[in-house]
C-alpha cells in the first residue's frame, strides 16, 4: 500500500493523518461498545487512545488530561491550558470541546487537575452522575495515577466508577483500510532502521554510537516517509546480558565473539512497526547456531498457523512444539497485538499469543510476533510485525530471518 496523502487527509497531514470520518467512525464503535457495557460516560486517559479517537498528539501525557466520552453525544478533551493550543494543532474536535485546566493545579499537593476536570464536565454534561449509573475509566492506563481515580470518585456521588477494561483499546484491534497504509508505512521505515543497524555493528564500536545511527535513521525515516519517535528506545542486550530482554545500550565496545540482539521499530504517524535480529561478530558458538536454527523454524511454523479463525493459544503450541522437538522451552508470550504506541509501550495491551488466550485472529489485526530466546548468560531473538490478511500473514518487512553472523 502506498502511504497516505495530504489529499487524503482532512487538513494539514502532519497535524491529522486521518479524515475527519475515520475518528467519527472510531467513536462510534467505542459508544456501541459503551451501550453493551451499560457505560453512561467513559474516561479516556491512555495518549495512544486519545491519538485514536481524536488525533490529538502531544508530549503531555506526563500530567493528566483526558478524553471523556458520552454514551451518546459529543466527546470533550481536557488538557492543561498550555497544552490546548496544541490540541487545537492536532485534534479533529473543534474549539467548545477542548478544555485546559490551569496550571495553578500541576504539582499540588492540596489539589488535582481531576478535580477541575471532573467539576467541568459535570458541568456540560459529558460526565453524568446518576443514580445507578456507571462511568467507565481506564484504571489500567499508564498516565492515569492513583490521584486521578481518587478526585473522580470524589466527584461522582452517586454513580460508580468502573474499570473500562481496555474498551477503548479492543476497539482499536482491528485496522482500518487507512490504518493499515500506516503500518506499511512503519513497516518501511523499520526496514531501512534494521538495515543501518546490521551494517553499524562491528567490533570496537561502542554501543551508544550504534544507537545515535539507530536514532537518528528512525527519525530520518524512509522512501520520503517521515519517522516518528518510538515508545520503546532501541534495545541492544550485548554479550552476556544477550540474555535478559530489555536492556538498552551502554558506552562499551562490541567485542568479537560476542552475540548482540537489536530489537527496534519503525514508526509513521504514532503507528510502529517493531523488529528484531540477532547479529554475532566472529565465529558463532554452536549453541546459539542450533538455537538460532530451531528458532526460525519455530517462527515459520507460526506465520503458517497465524490465520483467521485460528485461535491465538493454538499459535503459541505450535511453536512450543516445533522448538520442543530440539529440547528447547519458552515460558513468556510469543506476541501481541500492535498499532499506536506512545511511552512507555508499542503494544496494544490485548490479544497475547499465549497459551490460556483464546481470542480468535481475525483479519485486518496487527500482530509483532516477537521470539526470545533468552538463556543462561546468551540469548537470541528474531521477530516480525505483519498484518492478518485473508489467508494469512502479511508482513511489514523484509529482512532475512536467522542468525546474522559478521566475520
């Protein structure tokens, strides 16, 4: 798919990827969702969420702000009044529904911004306080603080606050066609990143000059395509700590004889596309190569099994037993639905590829099926995104699978 452009877009293409209808529609499922629920208003806080349903994009996250949702009607978004500037830039919704709190509230202990936001919305009505009635939050969100939960349940006397578990971000679970052209979008630019990062390894370098090349290509983007910055900076376990996930870079060099797993991801438009390969400098040891061998038929018996109406804890066992036949075990999940990431995550916090998951893969979801292996002091990791298409997998990349080995 070609990237979308400004024609397609309902204004200025860096401050609104999407047309005007593509958040209308969005709203709309998540207000059917909301009725199903028995949900009067919802409390939207997770910035991804925010981003999916109103366009709003912003570092702002750190204070708290939010999007709050009738079951029917208009949504409104609060923000600090520093940031609605930047909402106005970046959000489909007009002038009378963005609202900033004053800056009077940041960073006090005898007050919250919740406590103005909650009293304005009340105020409009777009938060409803009835009696037997239930207001949906995102409990589970990572910017919405204890703080926050405290001031609105203070707000409401009457109805109950409830977690939406996750309403908002099932909703987003499957791509539209127009989202979809951003992954491919993310999906060339995490190519190109990959593609710098294998040819920026070699012994003597130290790590922290491999990630400035690794940044500053993901930002560079490709194909003319712009890059975003990513919700997880590139991870690059060296070495020993090859072994342990989710370790980033030091100021020590590569060494020979060494394995180092990159793990990043290329992003158009808040949209990502993770990746990740293992690349030794020298000589592999025979373990890594065995592991590496199993590993990547592990990965080809996933992408074979990953089709609509397969359920996603028969995808885990087939890679379970595909490496079970070379001895080798993986306790964590093998992958999970991808999108929108802001920080500090690129998952959706959805369907797993576990066992004990029983969501059914459907097509048009985004999947990064992601393979670590990490070991006692070594480790290797291989990994794809892709999207679900009618009879299988179509994946965003195209770097070669397998063990990376630079002489």
């Amino acid at each position: 798919m070609t990237p979308i452009s400004p024609e397609a877009a309902d204004g200025d293409l860096c401050a609104r990827p999407f047309p005007e209808q593509e958040y209308l529609d969005r709203l709309g499922a998540v207000q059917a969702r909301m009725t199903e629920r028995s949900l009067s208003s919802l409390i939207v806080a997770d910035p991804a969420n925010l981003y999916y349903l109103t366009g709003y994009n912003a570092w702002s996250f750190y204070m708290p702000q939010c999007l709050i949702v009738p079951v029917d009607g208009d949504c409104h978004l609060f923000t600090r009044a520093m940031d609605a500037a930047g909402a106005h830039y970046t959000a489909f919704l007009p002038t009378d529904r963005i609202h900033g709190y004053p800056d009077q509230l940041v960073n006090r202990p005898d007050a919250h911004p919740f406590d103005w936001i909650a009293a304005r919305a009340l105020e409009i009505g777009v938060l409803t306080d009835d009696v037997g009635g239930y207001v949906g939050a995102e409990f589970d969100a990572h910017f919405f603080s204890v703080r926050s939960y405290l001031s609105l349940r203070s707000a409401l006397k009457t109805a109950a606050l409830v977690d939406s578990n996750e309403l908002v971000n099932w909703v987003r679970v499957r791509k539209s066609p127009l989202e979809r052209a951003m992954l491919h979008s993310a999906g060339r630019i995490a190519q190109r990143v990959m593609e710098i990062a294998l040819g920026e390894l070699e012994p003597g370098r130290r790590q922290c000059d491999v990630v400035a090349e690794i940044q500053h290509a993901q930002a560079l983007g490709a194909q003319q395509l712009g890059g975003d910055y990513p919700a997880i900076v590139p991870m690059l376990p060296t070495g020993e700590t090859a072994g342990t996930p989710h370790l980033t870079w030091s100021d020590l060099p590569l060494r020979r004889g060494e394995a180092t797993t990159v793990e990043l991801a290329g992003v158009f438009h808040r949209y990502h596309a993770p990746l990740a390969r293992t690349v030794v400098l020298g000589k592999a040891p025979r373990r890594l190569v065995d592991c590496a061998e199993a590993t990547s038929e592990g990965m080809a018996a996933v992408l074979e099994k990953l089709r609509p109406g397969t359920r996603t804890c028969d995808v885990h066992r087939e890679f379970a037993e595909t490496i079970g036949k070379y001895g080798l075990t993986k306790e964590s999940r093998i992958g999970y639905s991808i999108g929108i990431g802001y920080p500090p995550d690129w998952g959706e916090r959805t369907v797993s590829l576990r066992p004990g998951d029983e969501t059914v893969i459907e097509e048009n979801m985004a999947f990064h099926v992601i393979l670590g292996m990490w070991m006692d002091g070594w480790g290797y990791e291989t990994s794809e995104s892709l999207l679900i298409g009618p009879d299988g997998p179509d994946l965003l990349t195209d770097i070669p699978r397998g063990l990376t080995i630079k002489a």
